[in-house]
C-alpha cells in the first residue's frame, strides 16, 4: 500500500489525467441510475430535440434522453469491456504460463490451437460466430474473450520463456518445487509487470471491438445503450449538420459525443499504461 | 615520447538516478603522452568506463560532463559540436569494447565493419580499406587474414573477434585507442593472444591507449603507467613498475594483498569413511553430441575439489549432471554409498537435500520480487519444515552466519544489495538446506577481487565450520591455489589431469596443465614479454578454426 500511494504521488501529469479520466467513467458506470436524469430505454421528448433544459445533450431519433443515454452506456459499454477483458487473461495467461512451463507436447498443442485461432481475421471471426450463436451478452463475452486471449497467451508465453531460463528457476528446479509453486511465486510476480500493461492496452482493444461489433449491428443490442449503437443510430446526421446556428450544429454533432466518449476513455487508459509501462521498466535496475 | 596528447582536468561527470545527479567521477585530472598507454584499474562502480568514455568527450545516456577540461591534441572536446567530435571519434579515437561479439553487428561482415570508419572519415576507399585490412588482420595474427574478413560475427571465435575488433579500431591509425576491459570476457588461454596482438600492434603504431581492467596482472603487462581509481576518485598514479614493486597507499596495498590469500589444510580430512560423492565413467551431452566423456572423479568428505578449464570443457556440464538438471546418458552417480537417481525428479527430497549449488551469477540466481527472508526461508520451509517463529530465528542465524546483520537485511530485496551481498544471500539459500555437498560454479568469477577473496573467506570458514565439501568450479587458477586441496583439469569434456593441488601445480605438468598455467597472468610487467619470447612458435600458430 505504501509503494502504491509513494508510485502515485511521483507520477508524472499525463498518468494523472488518466486516472482521472478512468476514475470518471467508473464513477459513471457505478452510479448510472442515480447520475442519469431520465431511464436509459424510455422515450421521454420528442425526437432530435436541441441542446436545452431538461435534456442538455437533446434526445434521439426515438426521443430517449441522450445523456441519460450516455451515462448507461458507460456501464455497458465498459462493464461487458471489462468483463471480457478479465476473462480473456484468465484464459490467455493461464495457457500461456502452462505452455512456457511445461513445454513439449502441451506448449505445441496450445500454440498450434492458438496459431489457427489467429490465422483468421478476427473482426470476420467474430462476426460468423455471432451469427450462429445470435447476439446475446454471453455469446458476445464469450467469443471476444477467446479471441483476446491467443493475444494474451503470446504475450505471457514469452515473457515466462524468458523468466524461465534465469539461474533462480534453475535453483527452484533443483530444490524440487512442483510446478504451480513455480509459476505461482517465481514466474508471475515477474511477468506482472508486462502482463498488467497488456490488460490495459488489450481492454481497449476489446473496447473498441465491442463497439465496432456493436455499430456492425452484432454488439450489443437495442434498447440496452452502447456507445457504439449510439454512434451507428446517429451517424446519418452528420451528413444534416447545419452551422448556421447552435441549435442546429448541436444536430449534426450528436454522433460525435459516444465516438468520444470512446475516444476519451481509450486515451485515459492508455496515458494509465504508459506510466505503468514505465515504471515497471524503472524497477527492473 | 613526451608530446602531450591528452590532458583532462578536475573532471566531475555525474550520472541521473531517482531524479537527482550523483557524482560518478569527483575530479579526476588525466594526462597521456603519445604512444603511451595508461592502465585505468578498480573494482567495478569505480567509474573506469566512465573516465574512459570521456577521454572521447562521450558520456553514458543518463550522464553528463559537469565540470572539468578535456584537451585531446590541443582541441577542447567538453564544448565541441557533436560535428566536430564525430569527427574525431573513430578517426582519430577509438573504442574496443569489453564484449566484441555484442559490440559487432551481427547482420555485417567483419570487413564492411571495419571498412566503416575509415571510409566515411574519407581516410581510404573502400578498395584501399580493403587491403589494408587484410594487412591489420596479418599483423594481429588472425587465421587465414585474406578471407576472415569475410566472415560474420556469429562464425569466428571470441578471441578472433576481440582481435579483429582490436585491427578494426587501428583502422584509421588513431593517435588514442580506449580498451574497455577487451579480455574480461576470455579464457586465460585465449587472453594471451589477445593481449600480445594488442601489445604488439599498439606498439608499433606508437598509438597512446588507455587501458580499462580490474586485473591487475593484465595491466601490469599493457601499461607502462597505471593509476587507481575508487568510488570516482583517483587513489594513485605512478609507473607500472614502481605500482607494482611499491604501491603508496592502502587502498593499493589492499588490492595486491588479495593475491595472498591461502587456505590452511582442512582440519579433518575423512579419508577412512570413504568417498562422498563418486562419478563413474559418467557421459552426458545435450542431443546427440557427448559434452562429458567418461568422467570418473572421487571426491572425499570435506575437501574442496577445484575443477578448472576453459570455457566449454564441460564443467558446468558436470555440475548439472550432479545437480540432476541433466539425466546422464551413461555412467553412474553415487552419494555417501548410494547411488543417486539420474533425474533430479526421481530423487528423494531428502537426497536432494544434501546437494546444493551456488551459481555464478548472484544477480539471475536471486528472484527479484522475492525478500530475503523469503530466499532463505524457502528451503527451511521446504525442506526442513521450519514454520513461522522457528524459521525466523533459523533465517537469522543464517544470515548472521555470512556476516550480514539480519535486523539490516531480512526484509531487503536482491536489488537492494551489493554483488557480495547477493553471493552471500546464495550461499545462505545454500546453507539453509543443510547439504554435506555444495557445487560453487565460478562463484567468485563476476566479483571484484577484493569482494571475491571475501566470499572465498567466507566459504572457508564455513567449511571449517560445518564440514562442507566443495566442488569448485572456476577458470582463475588464482582462486584455486588459494582454496583447492585436490584439483581437475578438463578440456573437451575429459579429464586431462587430477591429483593434490600440490602434485598438480608442480612439474612435470601434463600438456594442456602446463598450457594453462603458464597462461595465468602474473604481477610481473616482464611476464607476458618472457612468455611470449619462450613459447615462441605457440602463439604465433593459427588458431584452428
């Protein structure tokens, strides 16, 4: 906790508008029911009303309150990230830690599978085996999680390949440890470092393909909010904008706020991972 | 002789850490004639490197020249333009570094590496680079000088390329070359080579050096002046000869002493219980290819067994056959009577217990996340079954049995610890198993050598102590005078000699033996020059390849 609190006060003003920026949108994300002025589904205006009081960001093609929207999608957008995020870890650093230490026949299985899973394109991937299994959350978590983890079992393959060759695995090997000990205590807390900059760096990615997925019509699905849907429900409207006045720019620009909204978030993470790349570089001397 | 080449004054350079400048050289004053070369010696954090890069005006990235004048022939190089000295660099100074094979560019052939400088300095063409190449590479007696260069890094031997690196930097005939430790790498046997090529060539060219090292038997062969260097501080300068035959002050004195140190006879020798460890007619390899050919060694309870050769004989190969790492493919391995499993799984923990090794390198052997207490405590743990309060006391007993105070270093981590420290941490990790047999491999070998005779002291006594028995891997025949009782010459996977140290270090010598020790470098300034006059035909025979 010291260390945590001593890192944070010596970080440099980039992490800190990350992790403001972060801390924003899990606040966000939390507190949705209570910081939204209207429910997320409900139509509460008539439709693409302007910038004013009671709805500040106006309403959309279907009159629901666009704030409110944004707030929820926050959650969901970010929530079911986060989700797969974790769960494609899991996977991936799993097998990847296994493969490194056990080797032979279990390292070329998992490495082949993993190698056939990233031949294909995984947009394209994604998209057939959504189409089969049909566009519920789990399916969605599911799929991009499998598909995230062959990225993460690379990653944490190689780093423990290169923990495993120093002289104390070696010592650890002769004194006869058995092998969850050795990845649990001598390979992890070595191989933390990177494979935390990659949870940042990778739930981005997962992020940005959820949306993606969702703005493909195959994410998640209406009326639940998602910045992504948000962003292919409006984007037409661009081509309407008008700059003669505020009223009517406000119009053209509604695709603009989920679009950065991602934006911002991605950026806020990954300024968050710099500094955490950084100083786990400082701490190898 | 007495033109002035080089002169740095009062130089400060400080280095950046944690966001702050530490001084890393605290006014040092330089100065070199031409042709003249200069032995920078200290253990490493001394700022040898350091110093040396800055006689080229070049600091390490993070460092910076903070005070001080540096005048190479009369041109100031602290304010010069990055044009001006890039000009200088290479042309007119050069570097050899400490390990060629990562200093050359492995996707280059040698040629085009030392064509490089002179053709961009436009001191040659390329044609005339060429040739005169070729005719570097005969004089600093490289196999087969027409084609070597044709070659890439990764297909010459260590010592080629240390001496082709060594030609590379003669290649625009600079007035100073900076040798940055160029045979710290090598093997004894191949030292030699190198150091009489780079005697021979800089000698001829009249080209000043400056000489970086922390052995001083190196030095005493290169430099014709040496100065001392401690925690960026200048110790003492004087001529080779009077260094050697009078050193003024303490630190000095402290260094030569280390040469000193010699190892009483065990106390006990248990002769009549019979060997502890036994390898018989033991082959092992990796694949296909025999590393150990018939190794057959008996070792007795409580005695250090030195096995000593150059690199690639197959002593670590031993070592990790008798560690278990690496099932023999023949042969048997027997403990105290009992034959020991091949595998290392195969072996009762208790077994295994018994046989522990010290590696050589502290810094890889120590898990960096872990504390010390958790490095020690581990093996209680795991093999002694010590828990909590009981484990504790024993980690403290430990520590304070390597001399280190435990309320001081129990929670540390390994980065927090000097290199001694770290070996000593590895001998506790060691002890902590309470083995009869202990393997150090070139335990001492990464140390400075005031810092080795420490561990060396250390082992000792430890020995004396709780009756150890050591198998001594090393390549410094120093280090085995000082501490074996019986010693094992390799080479190529056979044992070429054994026997008492006293039958091995007196003639006759079996070839290779001979070859060996008459290669170690000794304090006198006249022992390569003699040695070279004697072997004659030896050195000057090609390499096979």
């Amino acid at each position: 906790m010291y260390n945590l609190s001593h890192h944070l006060k010596d970080a440099p003003v980039s992490a800190w508008i990350g992790i403001v920026i972060v801390l924003f949108y899990a606040v966000l994300a939390l507190g949705a029911p209570f910081l939204a002025p209207f429910a997320e589904s409900a139509s509460v205006g008539k439709q693409y009303m302007p910038w004013t009081s009671p709805h500040y960001l106006g309403t959309d093609a279907l009159g629901r309150d666009v704030l409110s929207r944004l707030i929820y999608g926050a959650r969901n957008t970010v929530g079911i990230a986060l989700v797969t995020t974790i769960l494609a870890f899991t996977l991936g650093a799993t097998f990847g830690l296994l493969a490194a230490t056990i080797g032979g026949w279990f390292d070329a299985i998992s490495s082949r599978v993993v190698d056939v899973l990233m031949a294909i394109p995984p947009l394209i991937f994604a998209l057939l085996i959504l189409t089969i299994t049909g566009t519920s959350v789990i399916a969605l978590i599911l799929v991009i999680a499998i598909l995230d983890s062959t990225r993460v079992f690379r990653l944490s393959r190689a780093v423990a390949q290169g923990i495993l060759t120093m002289d104390y695995i070696e010592v650890a090997r002769m004194r006869g440890e058995g092998m969850f000990w050795l990845i649990r205590k001598e390979v992890l807390p070595n191989a933390a470092a990177p494979l935390i900059a990659e949870f940042g760096l990778r739930f981005c990615f997962v992020f940005l393909f959820i949306s993606a997925l969702s703005f493909l019509g195959l994410g998640i699905q209406p009326p639940t909010a998602d910045w992504g849907g948000m962003v292919r429900e409006s984007a037409k409207l661009i081509s309407f904008a008008n700059f003669a006045t505020f009223q009517t720019a406000t119009f053209g620009l509604a695709p603009l706020l989920p679009a950065g909204a991602i934006a911002l978030l991605t950026i806020g993470v990954n300024l968050v991972v710099d500094w955490v790349l950084h100083m786990s570089s400082g701490l190898k001397d | 002789m007495t033109d002035l080449l080089l002169e740095m004054k009062d130089i400060h350079i400080e280095g950046r850490s944690d966001r702050q400048w530490k001084p890393i050289i605290k006014g040092v004053d330089l100065t070199l004639n031409r042709g003249e070369i200069l032995g920078l010696i200290g253990e490493s954090g001394a700022g040898k490197s350091t110093l040396g890069l800055a006689a080229m005006g070049y600091t390490k990235g993070g460092c910076r020249i903070s005070g001080g004048s540096i005048h190479f022939d009369g041109q100031d190089l602290v304010g010069a333009s990055n044009e001006a000295l890039r000009q200088l660099r290479g042309a007119r100074i050069a570097y050899v570094a400490q390990s060629a094979a990562a200093a050359f560019n492995p996707a280059y052939r040698l040629i085009d590496q030392y064509c490089e400088a002179p053709v961009k300095h436009g001191v040659m063409s390329r044609a005339e680079a060429q040739s005169d190449a070729v005719q570097l590479y005969r004089k600093i007696r490289l196999p087969n000088p027409e084609d070597i260069g044709f070659r890439y890094p990764h297909q010459v031997s260590g010592g080629q390329l240390q001496r082709a690196m060594t030609a590379m930097a003669m290649a625009c005939r600079p007035d100073l070359i900076i040798f940055d430790e160029p045979t710290t790498a090598l093997d004894v046997t191949t030292q030699i080579e190198v150091l009489a090529a780079i005697r021979g060539i800089v000698r001829e060219y009249n080209t000043a050096a400056i000489y970086i090292t922390h052995d001083l038997a190196v030095v005493a062969q290169m430099a014709d002046k040496i100065k001392v260097l401690l925690r960026g501080e200048e110790v003492e300068e004087s001529s080779a000869r009077d260094m050697l035959a009078n050193p003024q002050q303490d630190y000095t004195k402290s260094l030569w002493a280390v040469r000193d140190f010699r190892r009483a006879p065990p106390a006990a020798r248990h002769l009549d219980e019979g060997p502890l460890l036994e390898i018989r007619d033991m082959t092992a390899g990796y694949g296909a290819v025999d590393i150990l050919k018939g190794i057959n060694l008996t070792i007795t309870r409580g005695t250090t067994v030195a096995v000593v050769g150059e690199s690639g004989s197959g002593k670590s190969t031993m070592a990790r056959v008798v560690m278990g790492l690496l099932p023999p493919s023949g042969g048997s391995l027997h403990h105290n009577g009992a034959a020991l499993p091949k595998s290392g799984k195969q072996r009762p923990r208790d077994l295994q217990r018994h046989i522990q090794m010290i590696h050589q390198m502290a810094d890889t052997a120590l898990n960096p996340k872990h504390r010390i207490k958790d490095i020690i405590g581990r093996p209680l743990e795991f093999f002694l079954g010590l828990k909590g309060r009981a484990k504790d006391v024993r980690i403290r007993e430990l520590l304070t049995l390597i001399e280190l105070d435990p309320d001081e270093f129990i929670n540390r981590m390994p980065s927090e610890l000097s290199g001694g420290q770290k070996q000593r941490v590895c001998i506790a990790r060691a002890l902590a198993a309470e083995p009869d047999f202990i393997i150090c491999d070139e335990v001492t070998s990464a140390l400075d050598q005031l810092v080795a005779e420490g561990i060396l002291r250390l082992l000792d006594r430890l020995q004396r102590e709780m009756d150890l028995t050591y198998m001594f891997i090393t390549h410094d025949i120093a280090t085995v005078r000082s501490i074996a009782d019986e010693v094992v010459v390799m080479q190529n996977g056979v044992i070429v000699e054994q026997g008492p140290k006293e039958t091995i270090f007196s003639p006759p010598h079996a070839p290779y033996t001979e070859l060996l020790l008459s290669s170690v470098p000794e304090m006198d300034p006249d022992w390569l020059t003699g040695l070279l006059k004697e072997r004659g035909a030896v050195v000057t025979s090609e390499e096979p390849l």
